[in-house]
C-alpha cells in the first residue's frame, strides 16, 4: 500500500518552505527547536512549546487557545506543530477544537513522534496524569517527515523512537526489523529514509484497515498495556517508547507462558533489544503493575484485547480478563 499523499517524506526541508510560503499559518513549536532555521519562515507568528508531559492539559490547550485568539488566529490559518509528539499531540488537539476546527499541518521532529505519535491522526492531552483521556482523530492537511531533523535529538529520547519502530515491523515485516536492528547495533548502516518510509507504510496499512479502532488496529498496542502502565508509575515512570519496549518484552514472556511464541524468538528479542540498550525490565514490581491496567482505557467491561508476538512479524490479539492477566504476571 502507498504511504496517503498527505504524508510527506523528505531528505530535508526545502519542500516544506515552498508549501507554507504563501500560506497564513501560525506555528507551536518545541522550544528545543527555537533555533532551527524553519522557524524563520513563520517570523513573528510562532508560540514556543516547553515539552514536558505535565502540559499535556486541558488547562494548556485553553491557554494556547487564548493566545491564539490575541494573535489573530482565524479559520483561515493553518496551525503547524513543530515538535515531538507531546507538541503535534497539543497541535492537533487545538487545532481540532479551536474555532470548531481549523486546518493542521504536523511536523513531527522525533523518530517517535515521525513514525507514530503523527501518522495515526489521532491526538490527545492527559487528564488527571492519564494519558490521552481527550483527544479526536483527525487527518492533518500534511505530516512531514524529515529524517534529518531527528539528528539533534538525544540518544535517550531516540530510544523511544527506536522501541516503536521495532514494534512495528515485529507486527508484519520480519526482514526489516532485522534491518533496524542491524542499523540501531551499528552491525550495518541502512538508510533511515526507508526504514521510516517502511514503518509509516506499515503503520498507515494497519489504520486504513481499521480507522476507528476495533480491530487490526489493536495491533498497534503491543507492548502499551504494560507500557501504559509503567509510565504511570510516578517516580518510577519510564517515557513512552522506553516504557512500550519494557511492555513488548513482559507481552513476549507472557506469549511464551501461554504456548504462543517460541522460547528462542523471546532471547532473539530480548538480545536485540539489550544489545540497542533498550530497558527491558519494568521499573517496579510487575504484579504493582496490574492496578493501573484496570484503568486502560481500551479495557472492554473486565477484559484487555491484549497483543501478544507469535514470531518476529506475527502477533495475535487475546482477549484476557483482568483475572487472567493477574494470574499469568504473577507466574512470569
Ligand atoms: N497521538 C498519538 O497517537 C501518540 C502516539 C504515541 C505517542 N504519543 C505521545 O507522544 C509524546 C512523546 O513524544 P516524543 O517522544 O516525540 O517526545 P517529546 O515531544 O516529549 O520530545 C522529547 C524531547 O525531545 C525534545 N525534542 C523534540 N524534537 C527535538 C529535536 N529535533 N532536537 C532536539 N530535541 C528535540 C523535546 O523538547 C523533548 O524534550 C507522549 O506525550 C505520547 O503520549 C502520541
């Protein structure tokens, strides 16, 4: 399947620059990025983001949307989120709501927020420190992936980013999640270009195969139930990607526990990811772990559509009771 128009994949940013020139647009973008030439193009009309996920909030979007009103943002202005996920997650939720609505353009600057946080169109802001509670989904006038904007991120923060796109390809392309892993080793140098084109296209296939959400694109969960969880786990919480990695590995032992995945392909993961310097063991007690599961807001009555790997490139999706669960962690 052909990555949707609107996703745009580019070596640099020059596209960008042609398509906002002549555009009334206003941008939210990461203070991290406040040097970044691209921000000049938007000259005065820029309002920073300082991207902690404590501004993930209701309160934050009503304060961007009062800004806005005083800097003349009407239904005829573009809105452009420059940043990780936490700024196109703020952007696009604004952008949604503001006015009723007015149109979005993302720039997504991690490899998190370039491969996942942005592709799927959805956005959110926590509530009362639970993630993406509010949010809508919501197609963007253009996501524009640029590789080469990724290179000032940290190591630490690419990990997130890393952990993504190693789910992605474990759900449905064996051959590439062997090409990032080589890559992210440092075994054998791919192009970033096309392991990103890949991760979208995959991402992008399983969306249009379920845009709202109740069936093929549960997939897309694998490793957040548990992911979620540790990112709740206050002093202790993991960031999202880092976390969702920890949430693979405790789905690939279950997997195992339950006669699902060969004990071989569980130390063939559980290696790469160590060898990347992915964490892999949850940062607190695992059976600590199940209350905030109780609370994941895709639970159906008692029940998780848990996303359990079956091989590298094939999972399945489980229905398991809370009790289930329970059981199964308390024998890991
Ligand atoms: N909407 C969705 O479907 C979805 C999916 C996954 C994650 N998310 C959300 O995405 C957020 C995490 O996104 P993230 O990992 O991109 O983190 P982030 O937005 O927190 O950015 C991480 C850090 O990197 C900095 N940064 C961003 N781009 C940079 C660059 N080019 N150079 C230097 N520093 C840079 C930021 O200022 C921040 O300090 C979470 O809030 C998560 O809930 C949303």
């Amino acid at each position: 399947m052909a990555i949707p128009e609107h996703i745009i994949i580019s070596k640099d940013m020059h596209r960008l620059e042609e398509m906002l020139k002549d555009r009334r647009c206003f941008a939210l973008v990461d203070n991290n990025l406040r040097h970044n030439p691209i921000i000049e193009i938007f000259g005065e009309r820029v309002l920073f983001v300082e991207a902690t996920e404590d501004i993930k909030t209701l309160d934050t979007i009503g304060m961007f949307a009062v800004h806005l009103l005083d800097r003349g943002v009407d239904r005829d202005t573009l809105l452009v989120g420059i940043g990780g996920g936490i700024t196109t997650d703020i952007t696009g939720f604004l952008a949604a709501i503001y006015m009723r609505g007015i149109r979005c353009g993302l720039v997504p600057t991690t490899l998190l927020s370039q491969i996942d946080a942005t592709v799927g169109s959805k956005n959110g802001v926590n509530v009362n420190h639970y993630k993406n509670i509010l949010g809508t989904i919501r197609t963007p006038e253009f996501i524009y992936l640029c590789p080469e904007v990724t290179l000032s991120t940290s190591t630490s923060s690419n990990l997130n980013g890393i952990a993504e796109m190693l789910k992605i390809f474990m759900l449905r392309d064996p051959g590439y999640y062997q090409m990032a892993v080589d890559h992210y080793t440092g075994r054998k140098q791919h192009d970033l270009t096309d392991l990103i084109r890949r991760a979208v296209e995959i991402h992008y296939e399983i969306v249009e195969e379920d845009p709202e959400e109740w069936g093929a694109r549960r997939l897309l969960n694998l490793g957040h139930t548990f992911g979620h969880a540790i990112e709740k786990c206050g002093e202790m919480s993991m960031p999202h990607g880092k976390a969702v990695a920890v949430g693979i590995i405790i789905a690939a032992r279950m997997a195992v526990k339950m006669g699902l995945l060969k004990e071989a392909d569980f130390q063939r993961i559980y290696g790469d990811f160590c060898m990347i310097g992915l964490p892999t063991q949850p940062p607190v007690p695992l059976t600590s772990l199940t209350g905030a599961i109780r609370k994941d807001k895709k639970k159906v009555g008692n029940v998780i559509y848990f996303v359990l790997p079956t091989g590298i490139g094939s999972t399945v999706i489980k229905p398991l009771t809370f009790e289930e669960i329970d059981a199964l962690v308390s024998s890991l």
